[in-house]
C-alpha cells in the first residue's frame, strides 16, 4: 500500500491519546498582574514555543491583557509569531553572526547586539536596523563584556550618525534574580546602570532599558527601568517563589490497560519495583519521549479518579505504569499527570522537585506526539 493511501486509512483521532491543555485565562491572569507590577511596559518572552505552551496563543492572549511587546530568542521563532499574525514589536536576542538579519530587519523585527561582530554583520545587512546593545551583567553567558561595552557603544552610535542602525535599546539580564536578597542583583543593577550611563556618553538615547525578567519583575523595583522581559511568570511559573500565579499547562492520558497482579509481582525494565500486595496496575501511553523525566521514577504520582496513586517501576519512552491500588480503574479513563493542583492533582512544581530541576524543564520538555 503506498503511503498516501494509508494515510487517509488512519487518520489522527486527537483527543485520544496523552493530551496537553493550555488555560488561555491562565495566561491572560498572569499577565495582567505582571502588568501591573511593572514599573515600565511589559514584553511577553515567548521564546521554546511560548515555555512549551504555544508562542502564538500565548503571545496573542498576552497581548490583550497588558503587554506590548514580543520577546524570542531566535530570528526564527519571531518569524514564525510574524507568520502566525502577530504584528506587535518584537525583538530577538540571541543569534549567529550570519543569521538572516535582512529578514528580521525586513520582517520589522528588533535585533539584540551582544558584540562587535554582531554589530558588523546587522549593519552589513542593508537597511537600518533597530537594535537594542545587550551587555552582560554579571553571567559571563550572553552580552558584550564590560570591557567590549564602551567601544561597542562608541561604533554603534558610529553606526548610528551614519544611518545603518538606530539604537532603541540597552538590555542585560540577572542572573540570581530567582533569590530576591542575593547580593548579586544589586551588583547587576549597578552594572547595568553604569552601562546605561557609558551608551550615554556616547551619544546613543535609548528609549528601551530593560533588565528585569519575572523574578525580578515581582520582587525589585529598582530593576525594572522602562520595560520589563517576563516568560515563565506568564504561564505560571514565579522563580522567586514569592507570588501566587496560575499554572496553565494540564498534561493527561488514558488508561490503555489494567491488570491485576500478585504480590510479588515485578514491574518495567530491570524489574526495579516489585506489587508489595495484590493490586491493580493501569498502564498510561506517555513516558520520556513525551516528557516525563525518567530520573522521576519511583517518586512520581498521577491523579486517577480523584486519587493520587504512585508511578511504578522504570518510566520507559513511551508508556508508563502506575499502581492503582485496589479499585481497577476502567479502560480509557482519563489520568491527570500534572495541572494546577486545584483538585489534588500532582503540579509541574512536584514534577520539577521529583526530577530535581525546575519548573521550566518540565514545561518546555513536553514532546511532539502529545496533542495539543
Ligand atoms: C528567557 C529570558 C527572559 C524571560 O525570563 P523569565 O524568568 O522566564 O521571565 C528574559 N530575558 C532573557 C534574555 C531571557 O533569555
């Protein structure tokens, strides 16, 4: 059979199998409270498909509840919100020296400028763009050194007179905003206003100036200049841990199978967990492959009819096996992986802390084959 026949023979039955909803209102909440902590305007970072959670769907609901701006790490992902209709400023931050910065540029699309190199390369791309000069403030990852900063500023404002480039923005980052009395963000702010103060000494006049990302966003207020960058607090996630947001990811999937086994019994690869009794075992088609990190074996639970009831043995790729205790559940019943917690269910925080990492990883680690 060729593969075009076959294709129309099986057709996808969404809604069937392991299934991610988003909760738009969720997202609209959270927003318009970080909106509202914001000193200056507010750009939505949609960047790994929105955390994991739609970049269009998130960009557009955050767009109708306070923020003005768009914020992805590479030209392509804001080619792809540009595709998907989003029309609202935007800007890209980390890029290769030869990424297509005429298409940005073309597509009305703001570029960051970490280094000299960068700079060259933008304004060999034709038209003038707008960039905002990005100086590391204290985690030797992305951004012109402090060293590099004074000539950067000095060429850009070159670039600048000569009409190849207008400088609209300064931004940097903090790297331990997530721990609000880290002595390290009071440090970075200094650095990012000694920055400010060199690009104006040069002669640039950026009217963007943005440090504060989520964290920082919710608890410092000295950071937040005239715009703040927040992600993770869009769909939820406070790094500070200081705020109340709402979670807006539910992750289920069907029973698929049920058995009942005796004590004794050894379930998964390696056998590494043995029925202590007789019980009834439902089988769930998700495992690494979609998302659930493996390390959580042996520590992680699901909610089945209201009831929280431990992941067994090995999470293999693509399914899993949680002990369901006495009652046997029915076939194709729905198991709640994680949601927002409201009915008892496990939360992507509890995922996180079962697979020692953070809320984020578990958020944009969700794999391609669940439905959305
Ligand atoms: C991801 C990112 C953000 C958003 O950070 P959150 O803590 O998710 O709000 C802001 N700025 C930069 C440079 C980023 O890479």
């Amino acid at each position: 059979m060729t593969a075009a026949r076959s294709a129309t023979l099986v057709r996808p039955r969404v809604g069937h199998g392991p299934r991610l909803e988003i909760d738009l209102d969720a997202v609209a909440a959270n927003t318009r409270l970080l909106a509202r902590r914001a000193s200056g305007a507010l750009m939505a970072v949609v960047k790994a498909d929105g955390f994991g959670h739609g970049a269009a769907q998130v960009a557009r609901t955050a767009r109708t509840n306070g923020a003005s701006w768009l914020g992805v790490t590479s030209i392509d992902e804001a080619a792809a919100l540009r595709r998907a209709g989003l029309d609202a400023p935007m800007l890209s931050w980390l890029n290769p020296v030869d990424a297509d910065f005429a298409g940005a540029i073309a597509g009305g699309v703001d570029l960051a400028v970490p280094s000299l190199a960068h700079l060259d390369a933008v304004q060999r791309a034709g038209t003038a763009a707008r960039i905002h000069l990005h100086v590391d403030t204290g985690m030797a990852r992305d951004g012109a050194t402090l060293e590099d900063w004074p000539a950067l500023c000095r060429l850009a404002r070159r670039a600048e007179l000569a009409g190849r480039a207008r400088v609209v923005g300064v931004m940097g980052h903090l790297g331990c905003a997530d721990v609000p009395d880290d002595p390290e963000n009071a440090a970075g702010r200094k650095r990012f206003v000694w920055a400010l103060e060199v690009a104006r000494r040069s002669g640039l006049r950026p009217p963007l100036r943005h440090l504060a990302a989520t964290a920082s966003t919710l608890t410092d207020p000295l950071s937040h200049h005239t715009l703040s960058r927040v992600g993770a607090g869009l769909v939820g996630i406070d790094p500070s841990r200081t705020t109340v947001l709402r979670p807006a990811m539910t992750l289920t999937a069907p029973v698929v199978a049920v058995r009942s086994v005796r004590a004794g019994t050894p379930v998964g690869y390696g056998g590494t967990w043995s029925a202590p009794r007789r019980t009834h075992l439902a089988l769930l088609p998700l495992g690494y492959a979609d998302g659930l990190p493996r390390i959580t074996s042996g520590r992680a639970s699901v909610q089945l009819s209201g009831r929280r009831c431990p992941v067994v043995g090995r999470i293999s790729m693509d399914q899993v096996v949680v002990d369901a205790g006495d009652r046997a559940p029915e076939l194709g019943e729905t198991a709640t992986v994680f949601g927002p917690g409201r009915t008892g269910e496990p939360t992507v925080a509890e995922w996180a802390s079962w697979a020692d990492t953070i809320e984020h990883e578990i958020v944009t680690g969700i794999g391609a084959r669940v439905a959305r």
